[in-house]
C-alpha cells in the first residue's frame, strides 16, 4: 500500500468547507505553531495553509484533529501553486539547532529583512511530535500527518506580520474573530477538487446544492460523509457499543450465599 496520495487534504469544519466552495479558494490564516516555542513568548504564527497527502484509507479515528469536513484537491494543482512537504525534526536534533544558531546570528543584524530570511525557514518545519496547541492532544505525532504546506511571502500579504508572537495571535484572534488573512489565498477551479467529506447525508445535500449553481462541471466530484470513509474505507467503524447500565456491584459474599441456597434447595 502506498504511502502517499494524488489527492491533498485540506481539513476544515463545516463553516469553513461552504466558505471554501463559494469562494473557489483556501485562505491563509494563521497558525500556532511550537517549533519555535520559548518559555517567555509561547508559540510562534505563521500565516499557511495547510494540506496533508494521506491516503484515504489512513484516515482512521486519529485523523481528524482539524475537522470532520474536508476538500481533496489534485496533487497537480498543489504543485502548481507551490505547495511542499514541510520538513519533521525531533525537538533536540542538531539540524533545528543549527537553524536557530543562523536565527540569532540575524537577530543580531538587526535588519529586519535578515531576520525574516532566517525566520522563513521555520515556517516549514515541524516538531515529530509535541503538544496539539489549541487542541486535546498533550502528545500527539505530526510525523503522521504528512502535512503540505503553503507560506505565504511578505510581499504577498501586505499589511499583515510574516509571524506572530503567541500573545500577539491571541491579540489578533480576538479582535477579528478569527485567525484567517481577509482576501489572501490561493483560489482553484471545481475541475481541480476531486473529493470532499462532509459529516452527515444532510450536509451532502448542501454540498450538491452550492455544487449545482457553478458553471463548472462538477460531476466527478465525489462527495462522500465521514462515516463512509471511516466504515466503507477504512474498515474501523463497524463495531457500535452498548449504552452504559447503572447496575450496582453484586458483592461476592452475597452471591456465594445465593448460589448455596439454590443449591440445596435442588
């Protein structure tokens, strides 16, 4: 089984999925990252967007950190807009160490435009695992997700910071509402989608609607819900548990003097 996929999975909610459809296009927004994490300043942000070229079928219970919605997008189009694999690094590896030495060195310059060049790099890489920031997970591995991923340059989000301190991405959270670059983004055209995943049958119907009003001809579009690519694909969404019964503890003792009674009574 391959490892990889033609298609790129950008996971998202349902709010975010119908924005994406009507818009014909995935935005930048910022996101928190811990490759660069210190104690006095938390996180960094970096404005992306974020893909992963996971086979369907590896879409199992774990996957779906970022949302039960997703688009798939050809691998051809991710190419094409520049997308690329980030680069996985243990937290203590001699390669993240020497990037941060080139770090401080531009620090030291003072030039913004050096230190942002150095910075840049970073916006690609990603820790092999650590704490999900924003999510459930004290430890989860990112290694897995086989993420692609899209930075934008400085000149191509003018008027927004190239990263953000973690108090900084709170600050721009809660005045906006959202982590998303208004505006900034890569657009695509329906010939370019493949799949999209939704959470349930009702939510597939609003999907064929936004789909029916394009121009575009989208019928090899292949829409499919969550549990059809957890049962139907994967193959791990077939066992259903039973409700959990409020039955008091039979104490031993009292189970012992029942079963003797029975006993001589036959």
């Amino acid at each position: 089984m391959g490892l990889s996929s033609n298609v790129l999975w950008h996971q998202t909610k349902k709010d975010g999925l119908m924005g994406i459809l009507k818009a014909k296009k995935l935005y930048f927004s910022y996101s928190l990252e811990n490759i660069l994490s210190f104690r006095e300043i938390g996180g960094i942000a970096f404005p992306m967007i974020s893909l992963c070229d996971l086979p369907l079928s590896e879409f199992t219970d774990s996957k779906w950190a970022y949302g039960d919605y997703a688009i798939g997008l050809s691998r051809e189009w991710g190419e094409k807009n520049g997308f690329n694999p980030v680069c996985y690094c243990h937290a203590n590896s001699d390669y993240k160490k020497r990037m941060i030495n080139r770090l401080v060195e531009a620090a030291a310059s003072k030039d913004k435009s050096v230190i942002e060049k150095a910075m840049f790099p970073f916006a690609y890489m990603k820790l092999v695992e650590g704490v999900l920031l924003n999510r459930r997970y004290k430890k989860y591995r990112f290694y897995d997700e086989k993420e692609v991923r899209l930075v934008p340059h400085q000149e191509d989000i003018k008027g927004y910071e190239l990263c953000l301190f973690e108090s900084q991405y709170q600050d721009f959270k809660k005045r906006y509402k959202k982590s998303i670059l208004d505006k900034n983004g890569v657009n695509f055209s329906f010939s370019d989608v493949k799949y999209i995943i939704v959470g349930n049958e009702n939510n597939r119907k609003e999907v064929q609607g936004v789909l029916a009003k394009q121009t575009e001809d989208c019928s090899h579009i292949v829409i499919l819900t969550k549990q059809q690519v957890l049962g139907d694909i994967v193959g791990n969404n077939h066992n259903e548990e039973l409700p959990m019964l409020n039955i008091e503890p039979i104490k031993t003792s009292e189970l012992a003097l029942k079963i003797g009674k029975e006993f001589f009574k036959n």
